[in-house]
C-alpha cells in the first residue's frame, strides 16, 4: 500500500479491463470460432476497475476516459488469450476430477484461507478445471526443459551481483487510519479530522502503555499489515515519502508522537529496527536463483510454444479491427 505507483506499472495494470458499449451479448471477439460477448466481458471489467479504484485509480473526467480505452483492449487480449489457452490445454489431455484437485493443490495451499483462494478465482474468472487444464499444459510443454545448472547459475550470479544487494531496510510498525471522504474508494471511510483524532487516540493509548502489536491488529485499518500486529519492512523508496522520513528518525522502540500524515490516511509508526545493507553471497542464494533460472527456461519454452498456437489460430478481434489493425485470420 505504501509503494509508489510507477507510472509504468498504471500503465500495464490498466490494460487489463473493458467497459463495452453497445447491446449485451453482442459477439466482440472470436477465438477459433468461440465467441466472446460484451456480456462476458463488462463483467471483467466491472471487476478489476472496482480492484483498481481501490488502489487510487481515478477514472474520472478525460484522463479516466483515456485509461478506459485502453483498458478496453487490453481485457479482451486478456480473454482471448485464455480462451486459446484453454482450448489447447484441452487438446493436450484429458483429467479426471481427482487429477484436477492434484494439479491445483500446491497452488491452493499457497491461500491462507478458502476465501481468499477463492477470490483469486473470482478475480480470474475461471475454475479449478480450467487452472487445473492450463498448468498441465504447462507442465506437458515444458517437461522436457532441463533445470539450469549450478555454474549457469553461477555465471548470472557473477553477471548480475547487484541484484543479490540488499539495501538498508527498516522494520517498523504502524496503525492506518484512512481519509477518504468518498472521493478515493478505500475501504474505510473517515474526515481528516476523525482519521487524525483516532490517530491521536492511539498515541494516547501507548503512552498509557498499551502493546503497539495488540492496538494495531484491533485498531489498524490496514488490511495487509494488521494481522501480523502492522509489521512492516521497506526499503528507501519503497514507502510515500511522509512515512519514510518520519519513520527515518526514530530509534528502536520509539513511536511516532505525532500522527504521521499521507496520501492514505494518518499513521502511528513505532520503529522495531534497522537492519544493515548485505551482499548475499552466491552460496546464499544458490538454490533459489537455480530455482528461479529454470523456471525463466520454462516460461520462455512456452511462450515460444504459445506464439506457434496463436499464429495458427483464427482469431477476430472486433476492437482492432475497428482501429485499422488486422486480425489474426
């Protein structure tokens, strides 16, 4: 929450929705002959920009009208690719229903909750046996990649010491109350004048010597910080500015006596402890980057083998056909 939002990454995220004009069910796009309908894809949209706004998204006014066109082509590629995706899963292999609950649990047991993995379905709109389908896909194409060896892995590692730097960190934790007035879409809404008294309650509170884990799980309004009593490490850059620099000065175990205001709210931060900058070293690292190499190896095997997919399918795109660009016929 507290990581700048680059303007690159705005940029990806909002090619990823579509509001579509026009009467529902119209046909938008065809993938091999399977139609995809403005029904199905408003329903996307409706989804990831309600995400999006969330997050600080503004939609509004002509800057908004520019992003949802974007977003508008950028959700159908999206489906498309899915759809194709899944039609070639399905001709690769057939599971049964206890195949499918395979190949999806070590994906489910990275969820710390249902609810949560199902969310994530939701949010991609598709179920445990078009995940199921896809990653056996993945795996049938990929399997025959060898893993990348240790010296290759040590030749990167030589190639690209400065990313194995760890830059100084600091660990805090902080209470969030949120401003929002109804003109930012958080999920709580106060005045400035009720965040910051909250704020100032909690300071009160501590100084009475409460425990700042205890208050910031019951008070927090921080979703992805509280439960873990708003324990948060960052690096310089990572975090808005205001929170930066207030939590710079502090010494371990000293809180903020002031609320700290940003973008987002006002905060109580109490400083746990700074933790050095460290160059890992290759042993350090070795398993993970030989890891994490050869499932590059992989990807880029199945992009290869996905791009051979695409250009023998028959795919009609009815938003780029409408801006000149031909379809993939």
């Amino acid at each position: 929450m507290y990581r700048k939002i680059s303007i690159l990454l705005i940029i990806m995220t909002t090619m990823v929705i579509l509001i579509v004009t026009g009467c529902s069910g119209s046909v938008v796009a065809t993938v091999n002959g399977e139609k995809i309908t403005s029904e199905e894809l408003s329903q996307r949209v409706n989804m990831t920009k309600s995400s999006m706004e969330q997050q600080g998204v503004d939609f509004s006014g002509e800057n908004g009208q520019v992003l949802m066109e974007s977003l508008q082509k950028g959700v159908l590629e999206e489906i498309i690719n899915n759809k194709l995706l899944l039609q070639e899963a399905r001709k690769i292999d057939q599971l049964t229903a206890e195949q499918v609950q395979e190949k999806i649990m070590p994906l489910k047991e990275q969820f710390s909750s249902e609810k949560e993995y199902n969310d994530f379905l939701d949010q991609l709109m598709l179920s445990e046996e078009d995940i199921a389908f896809i990653l056996n896909l993945q795996e049938q194409v990929t399997k025959d990649v060898p893993p990348v060896s240790e010296a290759d892995a040590k030749n990167y590692y030589d190639e690209n010491i400065e990313q194995f730097e760890q830059p100084e960190q600091l660990q805090v934790r902080h209470i969030l109350f949120f401003v929002d007035e109804g003109d930012k879409n958080y999920p709580v809404k106060h005045t400035d004048t009720e965040a910051r008294q909250m704020a100032e309650d909690v300071i009160a509170q501590l100084k009475q010597g409460k425990d700042f884990a205890e208050l910031a799980r019951e008070k927090s309004e921080d979703t992805a910080t509280k439960n873990d009593g708003g324990l948060y490490t960052f690096s310089e850059g990572d975090a808005v500015k205001e929170f930066s620099d207030a939590a710079a000065i502090l010494s371990p175990g000293e809180y903020s006596q002031t609320p700290v205001q940003t973008e987002y709210g006002y905060h109580v931060i109490k400083m746990e402890k700074k933790i050095a900058a460290k160059q890992y070293s290759f042993e350090e690292v070795k398993q993970q980057l030989i890891y994490q190499l050869s499932e590059k190896a992989k990807e880029s095997k199945f992009s290869e083998y996905m791009k051979e997919v695409q250009d023998k399918s028959t795919i009609v795109n009815k938003l780029t056909e409408q801006e000149g660009s031909p379809s993939n016929e």
